[in-house]
C-alpha cells in the first residue's frame, strides 16, 4: 500500500476593508482614492483583528492595495492582535476602476452600478463604465501568482476591497481558473479563509464572507451596489 503523506498548504487571510461613507452631507460623491474609514468601519476592523486575536492567529506578512481604507483597516488589525510588522502595498489589488458617470446615458447607469456584480460575470462587463471584468482579472491574478511564488510566509493578511476579493476568491473556487461570481457577497470588515498547495491548482476555501460584528447579516438583504445606487439616486433628488 503507498503511503499517503498529508499536503503542506500555507493560509491565506483575505478581508474587506472597513466601510467607508463615499458621499458627504451635502450630497457630493467623496473621491474613492482618498475616503478613510468611517466610525463603524473602524469598529469593524477592530472586530476583525480580536477575532483573530482571540484564536491566536500570527501573520507572517501583511498586503493592502494602498488606498487609505485598506492601510487603516489593517493597522486596526495589527493593533488588536499585538504585532508590530511592516505592511506591505501592492498597488496591482487596488478597487475596480471606475470611470465617469457623467459620460454615461441615463439609461446606462442602473445596468452600470449593477451588472459588474450580478450572478457570473462577462470579462467584457464594464464596471461603472470604466474597468472591465478581463482588465480586472489581467491586474489582479498575478501577484496572486507572485505571492504563492514565495515560499518565506505561512500565513498572510491580505487587506483588499469587494471586487478584487471576489476576483481573487472566484480563482480559488475555480480552483485557478478565470472566473468572476459577482454574488460572493463581500460585507465590510469580512474575512474569507483561503489555503494554498504547492500544486497550482491546490486551492481549499475555509470561509467566505465572515463579519464579525455581525456574522448572521440577520438585517441585510441588499447587495453593497444596490445600496451605493439607492445613495446616488436619493443623492441625485435632493
């Protein structure tokens, strides 16, 4: 009989960045290169990090996109779980871009906030007409790639945002194949739980979605873009 010898995978600890308030009082839309996390995005990145803390979890590196969102997101994190290591920007797992929904036709800007993100996706899908789900896809798998490439780190934190995570995780579902499930809800503050083999396609998903504060979405029953086109119309009334 051979012998079986159990896989060696590596964890990946992959979250949304807390929530953010993208328009101001007044009405206006706040530029999404800059806006930090409101007061409950920085309760929900606490609540991330004790989660983490209380199983004990240790990170061997840390990686945010750059956008302030995801650099405070994480530096709450590393607060709660008592580490002191540098954190790592990888520009390429920046949002999806979007592009200006001043050139867009009043027709288009319902299917341009939603389409990107409903059921599974066309690589030709324009999300809110700027970044297609294939350019998505060519920016972001790489230094997927690149990290499981390096073999110095057990366990990463990687600190991104809603679509860049459901690209990532419809790779691992797929087990390595191009593919984008915009229905992978990707509440703020979440962890999703990846393992990595040594073989390409050795993906194992342990945990999608998981919020701490409140891990039963007992009162949520819109998508995040519904509820971001509800703010822009009501936005656009008053």
């Amino acid at each position: 009989m051979t012998e079986f010898k159990l896989p060696e995978r590596r964890r990946i600890f992959l979250m949304r960045h807390g929530d953010v308030t993208y328009f101001d009082a007044s009405g206006r839309a706040i530029d999404p290169e800059t806006v930090p996390l409101n007061v409950h995005g920085l309760a929900q990145a606490r609540a991330a990090g004790e989660a983490f803390a209380a199983d004990g979890v240790r990170f061997d590196r840390v990686i945010v996109s750059g956008l302030p969102r995801t650099l405070q997101t994480a530096q709450q994190v590393l607060a709660a779980t008592g580490q002191h290591i540098e954190i790592e920007t990888w520009p390429e797992w920046q949002e999806i871009r979007a592009g200006r929904l001043a050139d867009l036709a009043p027709g288009q800007v319902e299917a341009a906030f939603l389409s990107a993100f409903d059921g599974v996706v066309p690589e030709s899908t324009r999300f809110l007409g700027g970044e297609t789900i294939g350019e998505l896809l060519d920016r972001v798998l790489p230094p997927l790639a690149r990290l499981r490439a390096d073999e110095n780190w057990d366990t990463a934190l990687l600190v991104l945002h809603g679509g860049v995570n459901r690209a990532l995780l419809s790779h691992a579902i797929t087990t390595g194949e191009r593919a984008f499930f915009g229905h992978l809800a990707q509440a703020t503050g979440c962890i999703n739980a990846l393992d990595v083999g040594a073989r390409p396609r050795d993906w194992v998903v342990r945990a999608i979605n998981y919020a701490p504060p409140t891990p039963l979405f007992r009162d949520v029953r819109h998508t995040t873009m519904e509820s971001l086109y509800s703010q822009y119309l009501r936005c656009r009334r008053e």
